[in-house]
C-alpha cells in the first residue's frame, strides 16, 4: 500500500501532465472552452492535494503543537491557511 506521501507525489506528477497538455493546447490554439475547462480540472486536482494535506496536518501536526502548549501558534497558523483558502 503507498504512504500518503507517495499517493500525493503521483497525483502531482498527473497534475503536471495536465499542465504540459494545457500547453501543447494553446499552442494548438485549441477550443477555448476546451482549455478552460482543463483549467478547472487543475485547479480542482490542487485543491484535492490541499485537502489531503490540511487533514493530515490537522490529524498530526496541530495536535502535537497543542499537546506541546503552543495552542496559539497552532491557531494563528490556521487562521493563516484559512484566510490563504478564501484568496
């Protein structure tokens, strides 16, 4: 079974491949539409990998911060990815 990290490298990698593919669209002059519609789906593939990587945080890293007694560094910091998300 993949570790978490390697699931997120490999989507990364299709990410990538999208991207090139957006590319070599636009250099095709390819449908608009067509390209937009790519777009989204690379943004949606990003926001995937922000998710699983928020709640991998929230599952690990903030609760040993808050078990350590930096509960105010652990809330500042997701404040900063919250106001960073609504952007």
């Amino acid at each position: 079974m993949k570790t978490d990290k390697q699931k997120l490298i490999r989507r990364l990698k299709i990410i990538e491949g999208q991207v090139r593919g957006l590319e070599e669209m636009l250099e095709k002059d390819s449908y608009c539409i067509n390209i937009i519609t790519q777009t989204s789906a690379v943004k949606s593939a990003l926001s995937g990998i922000e998710d699983a990587l928020m709640e991998n945080h929230l599952g690990s890293c903030l609760i040993h911060q808050i078990k350590n007694g930096k509960e105010k560094s652990a809330t500042e910091e997701i404040l900063k990815v919250y106001r960073l998300k609504r952007k």
